[in-house]
C-alpha cells in the first residue's frame, strides 16, 4: 500500500454472478487513500464490466446517495440453475436491453466516480413506517469527527434504532455519555429523524466474528445490558411517565430518565395521540401539538405542568375531557384538521389532478360563500411552492 519498495496494492471486488471480480481500486502511494475516506473505496469498475446504483424502484441514484450495486457486462451468468424464480429476481434486462445482476448490496458513487461499499440489502429495516439500510446509518456514523468503528442494531420490535460507536482516542475522548451525545446530534444535523439512533454507546472495540465481520449477535448482548438511567418525578412526571410507557418501551424510559425524547423511542402520531388521550382522562389539558413541541420527558411535564388541570368536582375527582373544553355551537364553522385536508386533496385533486385515491373518509364538496368559486382557484404560484417548501426537507448527509 504505497510502500517506500514500489509495491501496489489492488483490492478486488464483485460477486460469483458476475464472473467473482467486477471492480478494483490501486494503491499506488499515499494519494490513493484519503484519511477522509469512510474506507477503502470498491474502486472503478474492471474492463468489460459495468456498476450502477439504483434504487428499490430500479431508478439510478445521485451520486453520493446509497443505493443497491447492479453488476453488468460480458461475464454475467445466464441463470441460477434449475431456480427460475430466483433468477427472474436477480438477474433484470432494462429498457435499452442490456442485463444487469442485483448484489443485494449497497453502496454509492463518489468523487472521481469511485465506488464506495457500504453493506448488505440485508440490513434493511422499517423503523416506524420508513424503509432504513442500517450499513447507510453505520457508514454516515463513521464519517462523524472522532468516530473510527459503529455498528447499528434495530430496538426489540424496530421502534427505534440503537448504535454502537468506537472512539478513534478513548484516552483523549470526553465522558462515553457525553460522546455518545455528541455523536448523536451531529448525525441528528445531517439525517432524518427516523435514521437517529435513540442510544448511541461508546464501547473501546467491536466484536469481530471468525471471517472478520462485525459480530452483531454480541452488539446486540452489550446494547441489552446497558445500566438504567435518571428517574422520573412524581406528580404530573408520574402521570406522564405513566403514559409514555403505555406506547414505548420502559426500559428504554428508564434509560434515558429525563431526557428520553418521545420520537426518538419510537413514539409517532398514533402513539402521541394514546398519550394525549391518557392523560385528558385524567383531567390535563393537553394536545398532540404540545407533545411534538415538547419532545422531551421533562419539557412535556413542565407544559402539561404549566396548562393545568380541568376544576375538580364535588368529589375531587378532575373534571372529564368534555368539561374541560368551552361550549361550542354545533352549527359553527371550523378548520379542517391536517389528515381531513389530505383525504379532501387525495380525493378531489388539485385543479381537477387526482394523486392518490381516497379510502376511510367521508367527502363534503363546500364552495366559498364569499366568490362562489372553487377555493383552489385563489391559489397563486409562490403559495404553492411555499406550501411545498414547508413540508420537503433536504439532507447533506454527514462528512
């Protein structure tokens, strides 16, 4: 690798469906490896051979963004023999006719069109309604200053995810909880939420199985037996303890203590909803809009705290949800709530554009009282793309 006697080094790569090599990457001097790199890269595809990166659709992928490696060229086989299914799903002809194999791994394109890998499809888990490649969270991880080895794991039930992060200097790292803390918001400033591991835990090495892969069955024992954390409060904090742990896993709660942060524990719509409803039972005036504000064990105590509770009556027993809300005219008019708006648009369209079709709802046609037209009509262009902006976020990734 770049050494003083003139070697080279040439790290191969492909699969046995595509004739074993596919790919190299030469190492001829320092300047064939950037310490910026998350790895040694898969290199460039060998003569006769193709790669792209594709995504579950079967469209190419931006480079820099993570997708499945397709292997094309002249040594592809022709079949798996005597599998006619498993060779229809791996082995694809596209548009202008060429074939293509499906790894089933994952990787990227980089700068100077180098191939980077990044780990198995196999790794794929849904976390809460989204589809995640665990080897893209491990790969963005690793490209974290400070950080030199993670492995990611989903939580029992894929609520969640939990990581393992190596520091490159356990001697000159801050506290392993702090670190671990400031590994998780820099990936937090660089990923969806839904990709943010809920417990990121600094360990001095990773496991390592006999063929040099990371053991995962013992990142699963060492994220199991991690010690419990802060405790909760009394009072309103029981109350609401109480409720989150009706949706999330305690454990988790208990680990976390104060700080626990709802969504980050697997807690979603439907899940902010139940606790909402929890804790109105009891008389606490509290909506979803205060829990997705307020994201955190201890802030969400302190604005229920801060909202109060409905009047007790005779008995001292807190008044029911309904007493708690003012008098309201059956006849008057109210806003459409954001899920009634959808199904309105999903249904009727937009200027007579039909996306998605509508199932579970109940369509009233209204027309504006003040023009007679169709409300859609007043709509004007920056309005659009500024409703558009509000809802599209866009991720750099990290490094």
């Amino acid at each position: 690798m770049g050494t003083p006697w003139g070697r080279a080094s040439s790290p191969w790569g492909g699969a046995t469906e595509s004739g074993i090599w596919s790919n190299e990457h030469v190492i001829d001097g320092p300047g064939d490896l950037d310490p910026a790199w998350p790895s040694v890269p898969y290199g460039r595809p060998l003569p006769g051979q193709a790669y792209r990166v594709m995504d579950a659709d079967g469209r190419e992928v931006p480079s820099g963004a993570v997708g499945e490696l397709w292997i094309g060229g002249a040594s592809l086989a022709s079949e798996y023999l005597g599998r006619a299914d498993l060779t229809a799903d791996r082995f694809v002809t596209d548009a202008d006719g060429s074939r293509w194999y499906r790894t089933g791994d994952h990787g990227y394109w980089g700068d100077d069109d180098l191939l980077f890998f990044v780990g198995r499809q196999d790794n794929q888990v849904k976390i809460r309604g989204h589809r995640v490649e665990l080897g893209d969270i491990e790969h963005h991880l690793r490209a974290i200053d400070g950080v030199e080895a993670a492995v990611v794991l989903p939580a029992s039930g894929n609520t969640a995810l939990r990581a393992l992060v190596v520091a490159e200097k356990m001697e000159d790292a801050q506290p392993e909880t702090q670190f671990g803390d400031l590994v998780r918001d820099r990936l937090a400033a660089c990923v969806p939420g839904f990709m943010v591991p809920r417990d990121v835990i600094v360990v001095s090495e990773l496991q390592l199985t006999a063929n040099g892969k990371i053991d995962r069955a013992w990142a699963a024992r060492v994220l199991d037996g991690e010690p419990g954390g802060g405790v909760v409060p009394g009072g309103t904090g029981a109350d609401v303890a109480e409720a989150w742990a009706a949706v999330l896993d305690a454990a988790a709660m208990e680990l976390h203590g104060p700080d626990a942060n709802f969504f980050a524990l697997g807690g979603d719509s439907v899940g902010a909803t139940a606790v909402c409803a929890h804790l109105r039972a009891r008389g606490y005036r509290v909506t979803v809009a205060d829990l997705f504000g307020n994201p955190t064990l201890d802030r969400f105590i302190a604005a229920v705290d801060a909202m109060g509770r409905c009047e007790p009556d005779e008995t001292g027993a807190s008044a029911a949800p309904a007493t708690c809300a003012g008098a309201v005219d059956a006849g008057a008019r109210f806003p459409l709530t954001p899920l009634q708006r959808a199904y309105a648009l999903g249904t009727d369209g937009i200027r007579g554009t039909v996306r998605a079709a509508t199932a579970y709802s109940v369509i009233l046609g209204l027309r504006d009282a003040r023009s007679g037209e169709d409300p859609g009509a007043g709509f004007t262009a920056t309005q659009v793309r500024r409703a558009a902006e509000g809802i599209v976020t866009r991720w750099s990734g990290c490094g």
